[in-house]
C-alpha cells in the first residue's frame, strides 16, 4: 500500500475483514464542481483500487470497452479489468482528460494495453466510433461496459429543465442502445455486455427523477436483451450500485448540503468505495459466471431491493 494512499485504503479486497471498517465513514465537506467534474478535485479521494485490487487472471486476454471509464465506478473497473488480465478501452469526456490519464497509466502499469477514446456519447457518431476504434486497437472486443452517466439533482419536478431531462436519457439510455448496436458485429460467442444501473432504479429519489427513471430503463433494457442474445452466447447483465462517492456527487448529483451525510444512512453506515463495486463486474465479466444471464447484481451497503 502506497503512503499516499493511506487515508483511503486500507486492504485489498482479497484480505479477511470486517466490510464495515475496510473503509472509514466519510464526510465529504460541501463542495461543486462543474460537470462532468474531476476526480482529481474531488476530497476526499475515492479509492479506484490502484493500491487495493489485486487480480488473480480470471480475465486473462480479454478485450473490454468502459464507457465513463476516466473516474469512479468505471476507473475502478478498467483497474480490476486490467489487474485481471484484460486489455481495456476507456471513453470519456474530453474535460476529463487529467483523470483518463491516470486511468491509462495504472492499466499500463499493471502490464495491459490502454486505449483511450475521448468523446460526448450524446452524439450518435461517438458512440459507433469507440466502438470501432476500440476493436481496431484491442484487436478485437468481448467486453462491453455500458457505464457513462450523467446525474444532475434539483429541487423538484417543476424546476428540472427539459433540457436536462433529454440531455440524461440522451447519455444515459440511447447512448447505451447505440454502443451496444455497434459493439454486436465485434463480439463473439462468450462476449459478456453488463450495464450500470442504480439502486436509484428501485428506490428513486425525489431531486434525482429523470437519473431515476433511466436506471430503471437500464435494467429493463439489460434483461431484454439477455433473452435476445443468450441463444447466441452473449451474456447480458447488469450491476444496480448504491451511494458510491465518485465524481457525480459533488458536480450537481447531490445536494451540496447533502454531501456530509453521503452514504451514511445505508445499514453498512457508509458509502462505498468505487474499488469496492468492481469484482461484481469483474464476475459478470469472466467465465464463472456462464448461467448468470439477465441478473442485476445490486451492491447497496445493504439496502434492499427486489
């Protein structure tokens, strides 16, 4: 474990332990980015798992594109995939350069080969164009990480432009349909697609309707499709995640005032660590899940769902 990462980690995930102190409860103090917001700006730093996954080969000469794969959920899946012993393609904004960075440099430190492919998955041609590039780079595709989000919280219905409300199923739900479409031609029989949806999928919150309701969608989307392409060998599934501190929080996915609070109402008594979502993609991902089909895998710190 580095120094530096001392304030975050405290073992790998392989490691006996109490899930309840691996982390410390946090307090985020109250703080706003603009989106898509910085990890590299966020306090206190979320752990990705530079420092605490360790692999054990379950995705040996794999080939994965992670769409939001620059920070939170998604970095710390391209970390794990890559501790695995998979090649990955990471798409993200371009103002989130600084943190796709780093994302690549711990990949490549881990001995695997990182792609990263800038681009806004609002606009159709991005979406194709990841996945062709991703395929042409990796030498082929048999991963797909639907994760890229966007999260804006307000005070009401009423006070939620419809601009937003069109911008969020335009990332979150037609981006997914237009990656998924392209990435079809590329994957083989025992090519797995997992989808990130939300607890919020099942317990939607009040300032968070139109994130609410495309998670839902997600979820019937990824169960949809699982039925189509399980004759063909292609698993789909998808991972509902719980408060999670990542870059959405702080840059108008929370409340500022909310943000002390995060997580801590959970039965574990805190929010999660993204590092700490990734071997449930990790599972999906690899073959010792081949019966798990059109399953969503919720990791909530204990809070129910159906």
């Amino acid at each position: 474990m580095a120094a530096d990462d001392a304030d975050t980690t405290r073992t790998d995930q392989l490691t006996f332990q109490n899930p309840v102190t691996r982390y410390p409860q946090i307090t985020p103090p109250e703080q706003q980015q603009e989106e898509p917001g910085l990890q590299a700006d966020i306090a206190p730093q979320p752990d990705i798992g530079e420092h605490s996954y360790r692999g054990t080969g379950r995705l040996e000469g794999r080939r994965a594109l992670i769409t939001g794969g620059d920070s939170g959920i998604g970095a710390a899946v391209a970390v794990a995939f890559a501790r695995e012993g998979a090649d990955v393609a990471i798409n993200y904004l371009p103002a989130e350069e600084e943190d796709a960075e780093k994302v690549a440099r711990i990949i490549t430190e881990s001995g695997r080969k990182a792609v990263r492919l800038p681009g806004d998955l609002i606009d159709p041609d991005v979406c194709r164009d990841i996945v062709e590039r991703a395929a042409a780079e990796l030498g082929g595709l048999d991963i797909l990480v639907n994760n890229a989000a966007k999260q804006v919280a307000n005070e009401s219905l009423e006070e939620t432009p419809d601009e937003q409300v069109v911008e969020t199923f335009h990332a979150n739900v037609l981006a997914m349909f237009r990656v998924t479409k392209a990435a079809l031609r590329h994957l083989p029989p025992g090519s797995t697609i997992i989808n990130t949806t939300s607890v919020q999928a099942y317990q939607p919150s009040p300032p968070l309707l139109d994130y609410a309701s495309t998670k839902a969608a997600i979820n019937n989307f990824s169960k949809g499709l699982a039925q189509e392409l399980a004759p063909k060998g292609i698993r789909v599934n998808a991972v509902a995640p719980g408060p999670f501190w990542t870059p959405l929080q702080p840059s108008h996915g929370q409340p500022v005032e909310d943000l002390p609070e995060f997580g801590k109402n959970t039965p574990i008594g805190r929010a999660g660590q993204p590092t700490e979502c990734a071997p449930a993609y990790v599972f999906l991902a690899s073959p010792e899940s081949s019966y798990v089909i059109g399953e969503t895998l919720a990791i909530t710190g204990g809070s129910p769902t159906p």
